[in-house]
C-alpha cells in the first residue's frame, strides 16, 4: 500500500490536494510527501490505528432502514483536507455574513413583513413554507435571533471558488465528528502537527456554551442549559451526548423536563430545578405536543409557552427552519442585499424554482441534467439525480414536481472537488463538500474548517452518511 502520488489523477475535476498527477499543492508538499514515505506496513497500523481509535471513543451513527435502526462506526478517511487561513477568511466573513441577513429575514417574517410587503421575496411562498409557524407571529427573541446555530453546506466548483448548495437552519448536525475527526488524526498522525500550523477547533464547544448562555432569560455567568434528546434512537444521538458533555450541560429527554406557572423545570433527584436554556434536538413539530404534533411524546408539554412569555431560551427556535426552505435558498442573495445593503461573498448554486411556471418547464425538460430537491427535507432523501437517474425513475419524479411544484427546487449537477481517499491498494480521488458551522448571538463565530463529508463510491456525488459517505478531517492551514 505504498502510496504512488504519480498514478493519483483527479482528471478534470479541481482537486483540494494535487494539481494533478505527482503534483502537490504547495499548501500540501509536506503531507504528500510523508505519507508517500510510509511503508506498506506501516499504513496497515496506520489503518489498524483508525479503527480501533473510533471503536474505543464510541463514534457512531444511525441508519435508518426497512430492517431498522442501524448503528455503525463513522466511517472516517485517514488522509486529511487543507485549506488555506487566506482562503478561509473570505469564506468565513461569507457565512457570518449569509447567518446575519437569514436571522434579520426570520425576524422580519415574524414581526413587521417588510420583504413581502416589498415584494422582494413572494408572500406565497412564505406562507405555504411547510416550515412557517404561525404561532411565531410578533415574536422577538433576545438580539433579534431566531437561528443561534448553522450548518451551511459548501461545495467547491472547476473554478476552485467555494458555493453555498444549502442552509441547514433547524437542528443542524455533525459538528462532533467534525471535533472527534481532529481528535483520532492526532491519534493517528500525531507527528504532522509538527510540520504544520493547523487553526485549531476544539474551542467550539465552549462558543457554542456561550452563545447559548447568550440566550438566558435572566444574565447569569453558569445558566442552567439542556441538550434536548429525541433518545438513544435517534441518528444524531451521539453527537447530543458529546455535545452535552463537553458544554458541561444534562442531556435531557422530555420526559425529563416540565413545565409549571410558565417556567421550564428539569426533573433531579433533589427536586425540580429551573432551566434557562434548552438546546433542542427535535424537529418543531414534536417539540411541544400543547402547540404541534399533540401525539408528540418526544416534547414537553408548555415548553413553547414559557418560551413565547420570555421565561425560557430555546436555540434555534421554533419557526427558524422558514430559512431553511431550499426554494427560499434561492432568494438568499436578494435578502443579503436588502437587509444588509451588502453584496454576497459567498454565491449560491445556480437554481431553478420550480413554482415558477417558466423555470419549472425548464425542470421538467432537462431532468437527466439536473439534481431535483424537495424543499424540506435533510440527509439527501427524496430528491432526485437526474444524470445518474433511470428513465423511469426521471419520469416518477416529474410527476411528484407537476403534483406539488412549489415543493421542489433544482439546480445543476455541479462538479464537485476532489480529495484523496485511501483506497484498497493506493490512493482515488472521491468527490467531497463541506459543512463549516456558525453561530449567532450578541457575537458570531465561525468554525475554522467544518466537516468534509466524502463520498466513497467511486464516481458518487452523495456524501451524506445516511447515503454511505464517510468523512476525513479538515485542516485550515497558515500560509
């Protein structure tokens, strides 16, 4: 397994190591050319090293399936990503920048309306949003913030410049496998931190705390703050653990908390005990069984009514997930520039909206060029690629689109980057995005990298773990 940089070729694809075959990236000479020093022996250890570093940590996830619930290892890919810092800056002022103007949007929906009274962004789609809760009306949280927490995806073109495929505003996830991928490469390859200065990320527990903190009804130095668990059988349950943990916080279940004359309780063997903040885990509608899904048992009953009198904080809150809308994605641009007065950093994909009856003939004519999203949904289900489809299953779809338009959006299959994946026998170039994080309070951070979700298949453009993608870590490095 002695690795050959020279057979390594990306074709035409913008690869994040090499520049093509035996060519390094200036910013990665110094990892191509230890671990092509490597021996086959050694990289089986190397190999040997992962596996057991994940197996003893306890890394996992959930799939969901016809034969169950599955629980597997995280499937981690032991070359890692780099990043420049000069890259990154620009990257990074582009999501505080996208969080700023998507949070102005949320509280404008909510409040005074101004963008549709404007006619910048159409009254109809907001209020046919499976994600528009009504409830929310005239509501103003603490520093006008309804999203504290963000995961934006982001997808590297031929032309080397970052876009945004989309926003994940409601319970954005995988920011522990992102901590937990720096954690077993240490493990691993402890001795190329001593070639490189890395921009570390271990910190983001502790800004997340903060932000949290941010968001206590009354100001205190150590508020009370829960992580609100669906349960052990949840895909994400590990990551609500470690998070919990490393906040210093109780992981909860809504069993586990009431609520009484408006005020959220947590249940303790010393009695009950006043909760400031509650991080939640759970989707809007199974988060409170008095307001949503009254079948809920996952929720707590009153939970959003102490939030709507201001007794408690609840990140992200209930009708964020508005901006999370993938047919509302595509009006991002405008709504940074109306808010904000501020051109876009970071551009989106090029996108059709498909309740628009010009665009959605557009779709519906060109669906093997094309990858069709469904606006609400997370994890890569439902949607359809297009080029890769059957003739049957393109047709299928378009029939879903012409039924129920306005919940579809697509865009083109971009070509996505590159990155060097371990392969049985040397190294293959797998298609990759990226998942930095945000947060937003009184202050904003960024994550310095995120998590690179990687497709194994070769050739894949799904890099989602439920749809069998891996991950590697993601080095942000000085120039």
């Amino acid at each position: 397994m002695a690795l050959n940089w020279k057979s390594y070729n990306p074709g035409d694809f913008y690869d994040e190591l090499m520049l093509g075959p035996g060519k390094p990236r200036r910013s990665a000479r110094a990892l191509v050319k230890y671990l092509g020093s490597l021996t086959n022996k050694e990289w089986h250890q190397r190999k040997d090293s992962v596996a057991a570093a994940i197996k003893t940590m306890g890394i996992s996830f959930t799939v969901y399936s016809e034969a169950g619930n599955i629980d597997r290892e995280w499937p981690f890919d032991i070359i890692p990503r780099i990043i420049t810092s000069s890259e990154w800056d620009k990257t990074s002022q582009g999501l505080e920048q996208r969080l700023r103007a998507l949070n102005c949007f949320i509280n404008d929906i909510y409040n005074d309306g101004k963008i549709l009274k404007d006619k910048v962004v159409p009254r109809d789609l907001i209020m046919d949003s499976g994600n528009y809760r009504k409830i929310c009306k005239g509501i103003k949280p603490l520093h006008d913030v309804w999203a504290h927490v963000c995961g934006t995806d982001l997808i590297r073109g031929d032309d080397g410049e970052f876009y945004v495929l989309e926003d994940n505003l409601r319970v954005p996830s995988g920011v522990s496998y992102m901590l937990e991928n720096r954690n077993v490469t240490k493990r691993v390859f402890p001795e190329l931190f001593e070639n490189y200065d890395i921009i570390p990320n271990t910190e983001y527990p502790s800004y997340l705390f903060d932000t949290l903190a941010d968001i206590s009804p009354e100001p205190k130095d150590y508020p009370e703050v829960v992580v609100l668990t669906p349960g052990i059988y949840n895909s994400a349950y590990f990551e609500h653990s470690f998070l919990a943990q490393r906040m210093g916080a109780e992981l909860v279940q809504g069993s586990d908390l009431v609520v009484e004359d408006d005020h959220v309780f947590m249940k303790t063997i010393k009695g009950l005990s006043l909760v400031d903040v509650v991080y939640r885990r759970i989707d809007d509608l199974f988060l409170d069984p008095q307001v949503f899904n009254k079948d809920s048992m996952l929720g707590v009953p009153g939970l959003v009514r102490a939030w709507l009198k201001g007794n408690v904080g609840l990140a992200n809150a209930p009708g964020a997930g508005v901006a999370d809308d993938k047919v509302v994605y595509t009006y991002v641009p405008e709504i940074i520039k109306y808010y904000l007065d501020e051109d876009p950093i970071l551009p989106n994909v090029p996108s059709y909206i498909c309740s628009d009856k010009k665009q959605c003939q557009h779709v519906l004519e060109n669906l093997d060029k094309l990858v069709v999203k469904p606006a609400n949904e997370s994890g890569g289900y439902g949607m359809l690629m297009g080029p890769q489809a059957s003739k049957k299953e393109r047709e299928a779809f378009a029939r879903k689109i012409k039924a129920n338009p306005r919940n579809y959006m697509a865009q083109p299959l971009i070509s996505l980057s590159t990155a060097p994946i371990l392969g049985d026998r040397n190294v293959e170039p797998r298609h990759i995005d990226l998942r930095p994080f945000i947060l937003q309070g009184s202050k904003s951070y960024v994550t310095p990298g995120g998590l690179t979700r990687v497709a194994m298949v070769q050739g894949s453009y799904v890099v989602n773990s439920s749809q069998g993608g891996g991950s590697k870590d993601t080095w942000i490095v000085e120039d």
